[in-house]
C-alpha cells in the first residue's frame, strides 16, 4: 500500500480510535477506559499508520529510550490487514536512531509471532530469569 502515512507522536494519534479498538476488538484489553488508554499514550512512543488520514494501524513502545523497549498495543484494523501496514510501522521505528542502541526489546503476542520474527524478535534467551504479576483485567476495576 503505497498510500499509508506513517506518523509518529501522541498528538498525532486518533485517541478515539484507539481507545475504541482496544476497547471492543483487542483481546488484551477489552473494556478498558478511554482515560487510561489516554494516560498510556503520554509515557509512549507513538506510532500510527493514517490511509486518507483515517488510522488505520497503532502501536507504542514503552521505553526510556536508552536501554529497553516494550511494544504494546500493536493493531491494524481488520480490513487493511495483510497489505503491508505492521511491516510499514515495524520498519518506521527500526530506523530510528534511539532503537538501534537499545539492550532489550520486549514484546507480547498470541498471533503475529511470524511477524515479528522477520524483524529480529526470538523466543527468550533465559525463560526463566524472567518473572511477571500478571493481572489481565486489572483495567477493569474501578
């Protein structure tokens, strides 16, 4: 799709589109709150992918930009799947001079593991050193 504009920045972002992705269609995290979807995106590097400047695509990346990266929230919509958006996006940030330096990039997924192996992400190194709370609904307290 060569008409796909990738852009980068909360301010850029369609929040609402955002939050009504992850709120509805996400398995991850369904009926979580616009404002926590919104306090997310502040401690975040923002990535978009806009097609006549509807978004289309989302992700982030928690990050102190000098030694980890965590990519969440990753999403296309389902009908501009498979025409290349998560490759236009991965891409977009593997150039960017901060990622190049990082030690760790660290990511979560039930499905697109195929995906993110054509950009380097392996199985983890030592399994066991690495520990986790796991509370999935956890946004959904009030």
């Amino acid at each position: 799709m060569d008409n796909i504009k990738i852009k980068t920045g909360k301010e850029n972002m369609d929040i609402k589109e955002i939050h009504r992705f992850l709120s509805n269609e996400s398995y991850w995290a369904k009926g979580i709150s616009f404002d926590l979807v919104n306090n997310s995106l502040e401690n975040s590097f923002c990535i978009g992918a806009f097609v006549n400047d509807k978004q289309v695509g989302f992700g982030r990346i928690i990050t102190d930009y000098h030694t980890f990266g965590w990519f969440a929230d990753f999403f296309v919509l389902s009908e501009f799947r498979g025409q290349g958006v998560s490759k236009k996006m991965i891409s977009h940030i593997s150039n960017q001079e901060w990622i190049k330096n990082l030690r760790r990039i660290m990511l979560n997924t039930s499905d697109a593991h195929g995906l993110y192996q054509q950009f380097g992400f392996k199985e983890l190194t030592n399994p066991t050193f690495i520990l986790e709370i796991y509370r999935p609904d956890v946004h959904l307290r009030p």
